[in-house]
C-alpha cells in the first residue's frame, strides 16, 4: 500500500507519533468513587480512565496512540493502539515503534517521547527521533545548534498528527464520546475505524480522487 501511494518517493521519509483522547461513554467515574470500588450509575465505563489533555483539560475515557506519514501528500496511519487514557505515551510506543515501515528516517514526536529508550529503539532502526524537550537543564527558548532544524521538524509534526486527529475524528464522529464500552469493544470500534480509514485512501487513490475531502461521504455511501 505504501509502494503504491508513492509516500516515500518524497525526500522527508518522517513519520509523527502522538495520542488523542477519546471520552468514554457514558458518565465519569470519580477518583473518591474509584478508590472505594463505588459505581454510583451503570452508565459508567469502569475500563476507561483519567488523563489530563492540554487542550481539554481532564477527561475520562481512552487514548488512541498512533503513527501517521508527515511531510507527505496525505496523512496515513502507519500503527495504531488503544489504552485507557491513563496509559503514558512513552510507555505504549515502543509497540508502535517496532512497526515502522522501512525507510522511516525521522520519527517526530512531542516532550512525552522524550525517553532514551526510545532514541535508542529507533536508533536500531536507522530512524531518529526528534522530540522536544524543556527543564532546568534545557529551557526555554532553546539556544543550540540545531534549535532551527528541531523548529521546522516540530512543525512538520504539528501539522501531520493535529489535523490527522481532527480529521478522523470527525469522519468518524468521535468528537464526542465513543459509542462502546469498554476496552475490548473499543479498540475493535477505532482501530477498524483507522483500518476503514486506510482503505478509503487506498480507493480514493486507484481511483484519483481527492485524498483529503470528502473521506465522510464516500465512507457513508459505501
């Protein structure tokens, strides 16, 4: 698939790593509940859990790990996994890692891939991963040789796994809570959703449609 869309005819060759949070369906289950083994209402996903998102704040449910192409003409999924949403990022990536596609010289990823385990993961791969990183020992603004090439590869990044994340999620109406509960039914609802995903594209290009508009309605028309 990936020979056929000609992604690595490009120079860049990079993927970006990242999660998303998906909210459980369903009500939440408070931290004093959770401690005292209380379900206060059966509509409360008990396999979901707590992470605290930049942009959301704290929300309750799941995450999606993934890998998608970066700096290419389309944003596709390269691996994929689902925990709750306590699980940290650097812990489910090395999964992720090790399903690379070959050829992937540069794997981009924010300060939670910040973890020599992972740099020395990818090193074995012949891929290098850039990660941001600020504390005492390297504030912020960042002064060293390779702060402008860190800058444009972070952008790169940005760009590929935000609007990857907006795009799927709203495809496959997930901005709001998932329609499963728990964990084994909701890896097997999103993960087909990024499998569906794939093949969409792999249509739209045998068929030289557009690889970024009008995902939804194919996918409701089919």
């Amino acid at each position: 698939m990936l020979d056929s869309l000609g992604l690595w005819t490009q120079a860049a060759c990079a993927a970006a790593i990242d999660s998303t949070v998906l909210v459980a369906r369903g009500g939440v289950w408070h931290k004093k509940d959770r401690e005292a083994n209380k379900v206060p209402h059966t509509s409360i996903d008990t396999e979901a859990h707590w992470t605290k998102s930049g942009w959301h704040g704290w929300v309750y449910g799941w995450k999606l790990h993934i890998i998608v192409s970066a700096a290419c003409k389309v944003w596709l999924p390269f691996a994929a996994e689902v925990t709750s949403a306590n699980v940290a990022d650097n812990q489910q990536a090395p999964a992720l890692i090790e399903n690379l596609p070959p050829g992937t010289h540069f794997l981009l990823g924010d300060q939670h891939y910040y973890d020599e385990a992972l740099f020395r993961l990818c090193g074995g791969l012949d891929c290098i991963l850039v990660a941001s990183h600020t504390g005492k020992n390297n504030p912020y603004p960042h002064r060293d040789d390779g702060v402008g090439v860190r800058k444009v590869l972070h952008k790169t990044r940005s760009i590929a796994i935000e609007n990857f994340n907006e795009h799927f999620k709203a495809i496959f109406d997930v901005h709001g809570s998932v329609p499963t509960k728990g964990l084994v039914a909701t890896r097997r609802f999103v993960l087909s959703a990024v499998f569906v995903y794939q093949l969409a594209i792999l249509y739209c290009h045998l068929n030289h449609l557009d690889l970024r508009i009008g995902l939804k309605a194919l996918l409701k028309a089919a």
